[in-house]
C-alpha cells in the first residue's frame, strides 16, 4: 500500500452495499478488502492492517458484537459500525464494545466518507502545537502528547486513537469544563455534538484504564454539563 492510500476492511453480507461502498472507495483512493460474513475478518484484519474498519452488525452466522469486541482486542483500528439497529441501546452496546463510531443504514455515501475521514483523522492526527504541554502527569498517570503514549505507575496504557484524542483533550486544559458539546465537536467531529452516548461511553473507559477505585478521580462530572481533568 502507498503512502498516500488507505486501506478499508468492509465487513457486510449485503452485496449492494458492498458494490456502492467499495467502489466510492476506491474512486477516492482508499483500497478496500471485504468479508461477507465475518467469518474471516479477523484474518483479513490480520492479514491487511486496515486504516478503517467498516461492520455491520447483522451478519450471517456471525454475531457482530462479538465480532467487535473481537477486532478491538486484537488492534486498535477505527472501527465505524454500519448497522439497521436504531435503537440507543445497541449504539451503546457497540460502543462499549469498542466502535469509535455508529451508523444507521440507510445513509448517505458522502456521511460515510466524512466518518471514515474523520476516523482516520484522529489515528493520524497533526503534529502537538509547541505551546502545548510535552508531558501532563496526574498522580500515578503520564501523558506523553508528542508521543501518543499514556503510561500509569510506569506500564503503558492502551488507548485507542479515539481514546487517546479525548483525553488529549482534557490534558491541554486541565481544569477547564469540557462540555459535551465541545468534546464531540473537537474528537468526531462537526455533527456530533448532541450525540452524548458518545461521551458518556468513552468517559466510562478512560477512567476505567486510569483510575484507581477508592482514590479521587481525575475527572470531575458537572450534571448536564460535560467534565473536567483534575491532575493534581
């Protein structure tokens, strides 16, 4: 693969989808590879190391949550779920699960393509400004920004880029209040701002890998209004 190309691994059982997808895809020179029933995407995933992965849920002979968890275990890839499911509990489900991003079918190809752009935006994100903090530390935890790299009493922490861009967030300003809005405006992007599940999940799984139960968190919850990163 090029440096200048992406690399896309579609996981979808519906060939109509698959033929619009892949060839808006490649016209806009992503390469794509395709699992028609799951079966095989994680050797694919193995085999192809995606830029992006795009799921559908509802796969044949295939749970597609599990099929999630799965991929986000082995690799921290942008995973965008492609799904019919509407409801918010299958949104959060997915999300708990690792999805970075979640999309009811149907939806329109230009939506796809600023979703997998944005994706892809925060897994190769632009150089830190030179004004902004090299290393934040709180208690136990380092943020390397330049980096990338979070380690917690000296073991590195796994973050996704999704992850990782959020708490980036909160360690560029510490202390101030983050809203919900702003946090999905500056991590996913224009769009997103009243997608709050967004939030609420991705809060829960950095404070479950950098907090200690018992010990004072280092982020503070305002109700309804969004967070603040307390390091000291």
């Amino acid at each position: 693969m090029s440096s200048d190309r992406t690399t896309v691994l579609l996981i979808e059982d519906d060939q109509n989808i698959v033929d619009l997808v892949r060839s808006n895809l490649i016209a806009r020179a992503h390469d794509v590879v395709v699992s028609k029933d799951g079966s095989d995407a994680v050797a694919m995933l193995d085999a192809s190391e995606p830029d992006a992965v795009l799921l559908d849920l509802m796969l044949p002979g295939t749970d597609g949550f599990e099929l999630c968890r799965e991929l986000r275990e082995r690799s921290s890839v942008g995973i965008i779920v492609l799904s019919a499911r509407r409801a918010e509990t299958d949104k959060v489900r997915a999300l708990n699960l690792g999805a970075d991003d979640y999309m009811t079918k149907p939806f329109g190809i230009e939506e796809l393509l600023a979703r997998i752009n944005a994706t892809l935006r925060r897994s190769r994100p632009a150089p830190v400004e030179q004004a902004a903090p090299a290393l934040v530390t709180a208690g136990d935890v380092e943020i390397d920004l330049a980096a990338r790299k979070v380690t917690k009493r000296g073991a590195l922490v796994h973050l996704t880029p999704t992850e990782f861009a959020l708490l980036a967030e909160f360690a560029t300003n510490p202390g101030v209040l983050l809203t919900h809005a702003t946090l999905l405006r500056r991590v996913w992007g224009h769009g997103y701002e009243t997608q709050t599940e967004y939030t609420r999940v991705y809060m829960a799984r950095l404070r479950a890998k950098l907090e200690d139960p018992g010990a004072p968190p280092l982020f503070i919850t305002e109700p309804r209004s969004g967070y603040r990163f307390t390091p000291t």
